[in-house]
C-alpha cells in the first residue's frame, strides 16, 4: 500500500469531500462488525454509492488497496480520517441554546467524531442557569474569551434567522474561520471563512417533491 505525501498532495473536489465522512461512517460500520478487508463494491454498498465514484474518490487521497485482496478496514478508515482532519480534537461553541441547541449539545456523536463541545452560548439571561450535556449555558458576550481559550476555530449558530448575521459576525471577528449554520438564512462571511449550512425545511421540501413525483402515474397528465 502506498500513501500520498504531502508534496504529492492535490486539490480534492468539493464533492469528493462531502462524501469522505460518508465512507468514514460505513468503515467504522464495518469494524464494529469484525469486517477486517473489504472490496471497493462491498464498501460502495455500504456507503449507498456506486463502485466507479468511490473507486475515483479514493484515489484522491492515494493508493490504499491491494489488487484481489481490497482494503484493509481499519488502515483506510484512519486515512480518511486524517484527511479530513478528525484524528486530532477540535474544540466547538454552539450559539443559540433552544430546542435545537439543546439536541445538538445532546447528540453523542460529536465527541467520536472528534468534536468537542467547549461552550454553549445565548443571548437570553434566562437560560444563563441552564445545564445541558454538562456544561453551563454562558452568555453570548464571552464569546471572544471562550475561543481565545480554547482555541476555537469552529461555531455553531442554533439562532433564530434574524440573529444569525450578527452571530456570524462576532464568531468572525473573534476568530472563528469555520461556521455550520442551522439557521434558516444566508450568511455573508469573508474570503478565508468556511460556511456550511443546514436547512431541514429545505430537505423536507426535497422529499416532498419526490413524494409529488410518485404520486403522479405515467400517462395521467391532463392533456387536453
């Protein structure tokens, strides 16, 4: 097996990215179940895509199977890993602690992926006596010191739309260069700063499109 070397190192497309963490969940599926080598068609499956794409996303980031034998479980998984950055500790602050900064201060897999929830944030005084998942709801305006101290480079916003832009701002300005963003808006944010967004209605709106689609059997158009 062969790795890429730093100096070989190559821009990996956009959509490739979006798919590693993807295949880094159905590696650790397959570890968790004694799976210890794999062919690229029997991780395809278990990723949800075609052989041909994993094939080609892989060889982005090197060479890692063995030509009759496949891939080596756990070898590719701490690679993908390591390249898209979750062997090491990132600390996160989420900002906007209601129902939905209550379930992602909850949600478990943060901390086996890598990610640390180090503050949880709101502008509200009256959940500054809250706990949640063990830490202290503080207030929105220790930002700049919580990530100064821990180093924070990722945010969360959990906001209403109408806080979000000025959230983003002061995440931006304290040094957070990362945001993925819940709430239902468009953030403009400069050159340098990542912003990943998460729009559930949207995803419903999706599905009920497929859903309409369904409904629709061929040849019942109205064509008069």
């Amino acid at each position: 097996m062969t790795a890429r070397t730093p100096d070989s190192a190559r821009d990996i497309p956009e959509a490739t990215v979006a798919r590693l963490p993807v295949y880094l969940r159905a590696l650790t599926g397959l570890a968790e179940d004694g799976t210890t080598t794999c062919s690229s068609e029997e991780l395809a499956a278990t990723a949800g895509v075609n052989s041909a794409k994993l094939r080609k996303d892989l060889s982005y980031l090197g060479s890692y199977g063995t030509r009759g034998v496949g891939y080596d479980v756990e070898y590719l998984r701490y690679q993908i890993a390591r390249e898209i950055g979750v062997t090491q500790d990132w600390p996160v602050v989420i900002v906007g602690i209601g129902n939905l900064g209550h379930a992602l201060a909850n949600y478990s897999g943060f901390r086996s992926r890598g990610f640390r929830v180090v503050a949880l944030l709101d502008a509200d005084p009256s959940r500054h006596d809250e706990v949640v998942a063990g830490l202290d709801v503080r207030s929105f305006e220790d930002l700049e010191s919580i990530v100064a101290e821990h180093d924070v480079s990722i945010g969360v916003i959990a906001t209403p739309a109408v806080a979000a832009h000025a959230v983003a701002e002061r995440m931006v300005a304290a040094g957070i260069t990362s945001i993925l963003n819940f709430a239902p808006t468009v953030l403009s944010v400069p050159d340098g700063v990542d912003v990943r967004k998460v729009d559930l209605s949207i995803e419903l709106q999706i599905l009920a499109y497929h859903e309409q689609r369904k409904a629709v059997s061929p040849g019942s158009e109205d064509v008069s």
